[in-house]
C-alpha cells in the first residue's frame, strides 16, 4: 500500500497553540482524521498510542461536532482508535488502528464495538450500515 503522505518533512512539524487561549483555558483540539463522503456522511477518526486517554476538552469538542453533523441531518460517527508503533519516526497506519471506542450522532454515549475491528473494517461497516439502513446511494 503507497502512504498517502504527501510532505512527511512537514508532517513531523508540531503546530503550537501557544497565544490562542481562550477564556478558561480553552486551547484549539486536533483531529486525526476526517473523512467527509459525497455530502451523505461523516467519520471522524482520533488514533491514540496504546491506552492514552481522550482528553476531556477534545473528548467533548468531538462529541458536539457529530452531533451537530446529525443535527442537520447528516449521518455521522466518532472513532478513537489505538496503535502499538513505539518508534516515533515510524508511519501509523490508521488504517489499521483497532477500534477502541464509538460515539454515533444521536447516541450521546460513547460505546465499546460489539466486536474487535480495525478502522478500515469499522469504515466498511459503517457504510454498508448507511447504505441498508437509509437506502443511500452508493458513489464510486
């Protein structure tokens, strides 16, 4: 599989948020992943070293995002995935991330999967579930 990086010079860059606090503390979050597909859905994706927690503030930055994705109608879902790559200069496949927790839009909860997944399988069923469930159209 070819990576899909395409500067990883810039990739290993750090953006510092340094000077964009906002009142109590609020400092911008980042999101590992989104995949935004043909208008119809969103998957948000946040890959974690082994058992690293969510931190409250992204925890609940990412919640209100998928939801407010649902509220206009668009089907959309969290996902917290994990990796084991100990050495930092090698790549992450997120592809390839076990799944460690959900959060779907309507929901308001986060939920462990009914079964162990990598993202790519998780993605696969999402959106064979959209399609069944909602008689969405698929787009190739």
């Amino acid at each position: 599989m070819d990576s899909k990086i395409r500067n990883p010079y810039r990739m290993r860059q750090l953006i510092d948020f340094t000077g964009l606090e906002l009142e109590g503390g609020i400092y911008p979050t980042d999101i590992d992943g989104l995949i935004e597909y043909h208008d119809q859905e969103y998957i948000l994706i946040e890959v974690k070293y082994g058992k690293t927690k969510v931190p409250f503030g992204q925890r609940l930055a990412i919640e209100r995002m998928v939801d407010d994705f649902t509220k206009i109608g668009k089907p959309a879902v969290a996902i917290v995935c994990e990796h084991t790559v100990k050495d930092a200069d090698k790549h992450v496949v997120a592809a390839a991330c076990k799944v460690r927790e959900i959060y779907y839009g309507g929901e308001h909860r986060w939920r462990k999967t009914e079964k162990q997944m990598t993202v790519r399988e998780f993605v696969d069923n999402f959106q064979s579930f959209l399609t069944e469930k909602e008689g969405l159209v698929e787009c190739k």
